[in-house]
C-alpha cells in the first residue's frame, strides 16, 4: 500500500485492520506461551522460568514479561476477556491487569467498563483489590528468640527465629524486597526444573543480605556502616580445587558442614575464601591463601564496561559478580581480560550446572554455550532454523 497516496479515511479503516491483527497475534502468541510453559520448555533454553525466559526471548521487562505469563494461563479461565483481546476489543495492555482480579461470573461485565476505561484505571483496580488480601496477614507471636542447628549430618542448616510483630515485619519487608530483586534461583537439584518458591526466594535473599550482596559497595549496610564480607574457611582436598568434576570428596568448614566440589568452584571463584590445602594424609601443603575479589578500580571498570549481567538479554544489573572466564581455580588471572559480570543465577548455571562461555578480546562479545557445547542465542527462533519432523 503506497501510503502516502491514500486518503485519510481508507487509512482509518486499514488502521483499525492493523490492530485487530496485532491483538489477534498477541492472543496467540500467550497461547504458545501457556503451552511452553506448560511443557517447562524454559529449562534449557537458560531461564529460571517462564516469565524470565519471555524477558530475555522479547526484550521485555521483567515485570511486563511475568504479568504476560499470568494472563495467558489466566485466559483459559476467562473466555470472554480471550474473546475481546483477539478481536481487538481489549489491548494486550488491559488485558494483562483486567486478568489479575477478573473471574469469570463477572468478566462480562469487567470487558464493558475496561473498554472505557485507560489501562492505568485497570491496573489501580487490580492493586486496591490485591492490597486488601494482604491485609489479612496475622501477625506472629510476640516472642523473641534465634537459633540454628545442622543437619543431613553437616549438609544442611536450619535457623529458626521468633521476634516481636514490628521487628518481623522490618526482617520480612528487607527480604522480600531483596527477594523482589535476585536472579531467581530454582528449587530442584537442576537449574531449570523448576521455579523456586517463594519461601526459597527469601531463602536466597537472606543469604545475599547476610552475604552483603544487597548493598553496592560490596558489604552489607548495618547501623549506618558497611559490614565487611564474610570469610568461610574451608577444608578441601587437594583434587577439589584441581579439577572439582573429578574430586571424589567434597569441602567442610569448621563447623562441619559439607561444600560439594561444584560449590566451592563457584566460591572460589568469587567469594574472599581463606582455603588450608591438605593431602591425603592430612598433611598441610599450603597455608592460608587468599583469593581475593578483584580491585576495586578493577571492578569499577567491569561494571562500567559490561553494565549487568552479560547472559543475553538479561536484565540484571544488581546482584552480579565477576565471574574468571578461566576460572581462578585453575590458573585464570584476577584481571580485567579475564572477568565477565554475571548474576547470582547465571554465575550457578556456569559452576555448577555446565554452562560456559567466552569473551572475544578483539570486539569483547561474549559467548554462552549450553552444557552439550552448543551454543545459545537469545531471542526468538529463525523458522529456517527449526527441522520439524515429520508424525
């Protein structure tokens, strides 16, 4: 259509075609969204979840990407708000807040008044109506106590706390807002196998606090000062820090709890860690070593240089550490060629799960490969580049 020679009217009406099949495309596009989701086809595509999977996919924010993946479950439920996105009646835009509080003995009428209405009057409704769910929420006991213990003989550790209601709900608020903000990790013994629940994530969140990874200068912010990063002392035999994919035997702290070979990898090559390295005998090879974080001016540089995490399209810049392509247990240099900004989640998949990468020193692009060795790329698929099979 040679645009410019064609009168207002007729661009009015083909204007309105357009959006119709832009809405009808969007329908279809949570379709297959729902039934990736439903297949769990994130897992090895490098996500952590659906919703970070179409984040990276698209290029949305996270938070546009989640409330994408909440409306095209929410669809199926909701046939008359399907009905009205596809034949343009509702954008993609309300649709995605009329979702989160519709039902389906009043969508009829919701699909009315969120025709009128802009998006942001939707979504105002949709937080008044949330808000007043989570004002139920009781309070705990007027108790205040802390304790921990370990256990899976050593590999595991268990706190438990009871503090006054106001003090709760200061711990609560600091780790659901870091919460809010990690790379989420995932609950099953695979990076990808399943998203991590919520009371992980505050898991999470409590060790990056404790860690001091919440705060941007490297420490945690405590009673106005930096809490300096905390050191573990490890016991490792000598393979682990080698080769941790040969070790036969895992690390333990003082405190007798068990550091599998993949984790200390990833501690190795981030954390300060103090190691003492013994034989098999148990006789001392080494003495304290300290493998420190790079400098500060070094690490200046690397977010000035790679900004966030450098896993195709992810959006974190928070919660990111300099990652040793060639790792520091197995000669890599503390040095600016050598290191790469990765999130928490990214920085796991790496050590621990057999992800890799490379940075090209010529034109710094960075690489990732799959635990196969093929490589990944972000984004959606070329149709060329897709073998279907035949049934």
């Amino acid at each position: 259509m040679d645009l410019p020679s064609v009168p207002s009217e007729q661009l009015f009406a083909h204007a309105a075609d357009q959006w119709r099949q832009l809405c009808a495309a969007n329908k279809g596009l949570l379709d297959v969204i729902r039934e990736l989701d439903r297949r769990d086809a994130w897992e090895t595509e490098g996500a952590h979840d659906m919703a970070h999977w179409v984040s990276i996919a698209f290029g949305l924010s996270h938070w546009r990407a989640a409330r994408w993946v909440e409306a095209a479950e929410a669809l199926t439920l909701l046939p008359r708000v399907a009905q009205a996105l596809e034949a343009g009646e509702l954008s993609i835009y309300k649709v995605e807040e009329l979702v989160r509080f519709a039902d389906p003995d009043d969508e009829e009428a919701l699909v009315w008044w969120a025709e009128e209405v802009p998006s942001g009057a939707i979504r105002a409704e949709a937080d008044r109506r949330r808000r007043a769910d989570a004002q139920e929420v009781a309070e705990i006991e007027d108790r205040r106590e802390l304790r921990w213990w370990q256990i899976d003989e050593g590999r595991g550790f268990e706190l438990q706390a009871v503090l006054p209601a106001a003090d709760g709900q200061r711990v609560v608020d600091a780790i659901d807002r870091i919460a809010a903000e990690l790379p989420k990790q995932t609950g099953g013994s695979h990076p990808v196998q399943a998203a991590a629940s919520k009371t992980q994530l505050r898991a999470d969140a409590l060790v990056a606090l404790a860690a001091g990874d919440a705060a941007s200068s490297g420490g945690a912010v405590i009673g106005g000062t930096t809490a300096a990063r905390p050191t573990i002392l490890v016991h490792a035999p000598l393979d682990v820090l080698i080769d941790g994919e040969a070790a036969a035997q895992a690390g333990w702290t003082d405190d007798a709890a068990v550091i599998a070979p993949e984790v200390l990898q990833r501690l190795l090559c981030d954390a300060t860690v103090k190691t003492i390295v013994e034989d098999a005998t148990g006789s001392v090879l080494g003495g304290d070593r300290t493998t420190r974080f790079p400098s500060r001016a070094v690490v200046r540089r690397l977010r000035q240089r790679d900004r966030g995490c450098m896993f195709p399209n992810c959006a974190h810049g928070r919660f990111t550490q300099a990652h040793h392509i060639r790792w520091w247990s197995q000669g890599g240099s503390t040095d600016l060629d050598n290191l790469v900004l990765v999130c928490t989640f990214h920085h796991k998949l790496v050590h621990e799960h057999g992800w890799s990468l490379t940075r090209d020193g010529a034109d710094g692009v960075v690489r990732w490969f799959r635990p196969d060795g093929t490589g990944y790329r972000a984004g959606p698929r070329d149709p060329a580049d897709v073998v279907l099979e035949a049934s």
